[in-house]
C-alpha cells in the first residue's frame, strides 16, 4: 500500500508539471496567434509585417524548444513500464544527438563496463539523456569530448556522462533542477534539468554532479536495476 500511495504521489507530481507544461507552450502560441491576426491587416507597412513576422518566428521558436526539453511529458500520464537494456537506450540517445555533436565538433566516446535493465518508461528515460547531453554539447560550444560511461554492479546501473565543457560554479550546480532556471538567455528554456530530476526520481534513481568552472561537468546516475526471476 505504501508502494502505491507513493507511486500515486508520483504520478501526480508528473501530471502537474504536464500542466505547466502546456501552459509554457500555449502562451508563445497565442502570441504568435496575436501577431498573425495583426498582419492580416490590408494596408500594413513593410517594416511593420517584417517586425510582427519575425515575431511569430520568435514565438513558435520558443513554443517548439520547450515541446523539446519536455516531449515525453506531453503525452498521456499512463506510465509505459517495461524493461529495457540500458546500453541499447543511451546507444539510442547518442543517435540522436550525434548530428548536434558533430555540429558543435564535439567527439563522443562510450565505454559500456557493464549492462542491465532498468524497469520503467524508456520514452522518459530517452528524455533524460537527451537534455543531459544536449546540455553538455551546448557546455562545448568551442569543441570537445562527452563520454558517456555505462557501469553496473549487483543491483544497480550507473550512467556517467562527462563533458570538457564550461563547468559549473557550486551555486549553478546547486540551481540545477530549478524551473526557468538557465544561463543561455533567449536559447534556452531552464526546463530540461527539472525534467531530467523529475523523471529519475520517478524511477527511484540518483544524480550527482561534479564540475568545474572551465574544465568540464561529470554527471552520475544511478538507476535500481529491475529485478530478474
Ligand atoms: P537550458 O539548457 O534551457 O538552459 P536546463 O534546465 O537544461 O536549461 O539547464 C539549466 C542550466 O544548467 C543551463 O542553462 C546551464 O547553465 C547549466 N548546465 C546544465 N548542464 C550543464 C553542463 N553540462 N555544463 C555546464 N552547464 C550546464
Ligand atoms: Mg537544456
């Protein structure tokens, strides 16, 4: 019982923040929504329809980036629990970020010393590393190495994932998680960390961060490996 008053706590939490989620995304739409209505004006100036253009630019920009930190949340609040092989979904992750990599001439190295499955949402635990990597390639933005370390021990799997990038002060790695809590100005959304520590504590996983400001960040996650019979 105590299980299920948890997980239901759980599932809540979730489903709040699906909520401020689309609240984030339906005001840049009925911003652009507003502008588009301002431009069907018959006798608008040049300057005038190039000025509200690029704002209905700059707020479906701003809708989409967070649909991206916050995808998985946008569906439905039934949980997906399966189990899954850990190296198979970081390989899958790496897919898809390596064309943002390799952009950003960031090489990405992995070492898998060790395997397992995990019991949960894999559409939420690709979410997770998603933004994590995405955040350390963005960390690079002169170039640089993310490696990505799978370990594994007797009852739980370790995901390390290290960049060479800026690094963080102590306060900035102690913001981490914080909603709208970003650096990046208009770039970014200060969604995908919260969403990172959201989801792995669902999955009654850790996160310990080591950085540096100059030499780099080293994120540890800790994952209860799905029992086997
Ligand atoms: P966003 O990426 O939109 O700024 P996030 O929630 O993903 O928001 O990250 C919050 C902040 O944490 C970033 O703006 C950045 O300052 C810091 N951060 C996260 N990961 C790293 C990293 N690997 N290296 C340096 N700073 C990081
Ligand atoms: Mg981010």
């Amino acid at each position: 019982i105590r299980n299920r008053v948890i997980k239901a706590e759980k599932l809540q939490a979730v489903e709040q923040m699906g909520a401020a989620i689309s609240h984030e995304i339906r005001n840049p739409l009925a911003a652009a929504s507003g502008f588009v209505q301002l431009l069907k004006e018959a006798e608008l100036p040049p300057v005038k329809r190039e000025i509200y253009l690029s704002l209905v630019r700059d707020e479906l920009d701003a809708a989409e980036k967070v649909i991206r930190d916050y995808l998985t949340f946008a569906k439905p609040a039934i949980e997906k629990q399966d189990d899954f092989s850990v190296i198979e979904e970081v390989e899958h992750v790496i897919r898809v970020v390596q064309p943002l990599a390799n952009q950003n001439s960031v090489e990405i190295a992995t070492f898998f010393t060790g395997s397992g499955c995990l019991r949960g949402d894999r559409q939420k635990f690709h979410q997770v590393f998603i933004n994590v990597l995405k955040n350390a390639v963005e960390a690079m933005p002169g170039g640089g190495y993310l490696t990505i370390r799978v370990t594994s021990n007797r009852s739980d799997i370790s995901v390390i994932v290290t960049d060479t990038g800026m690094g963080m002060t102590k306060e900035q790695v102690e913001r981490l998680g914080e909603p709208y809590y970003s650096t990046k100005g208009k770039r970014g959304t200060g969604l995908g960390m919260m969403v990172v520590y959201s989801i792995v504590r669902a999955m009654d996983g850790t996160i310990k961060v080591n950085s540096e400001v100059g030499k780099g960040t080293t994120f540890y996650f800790k994952f209860p490996e799905a029992a086997s019979e």
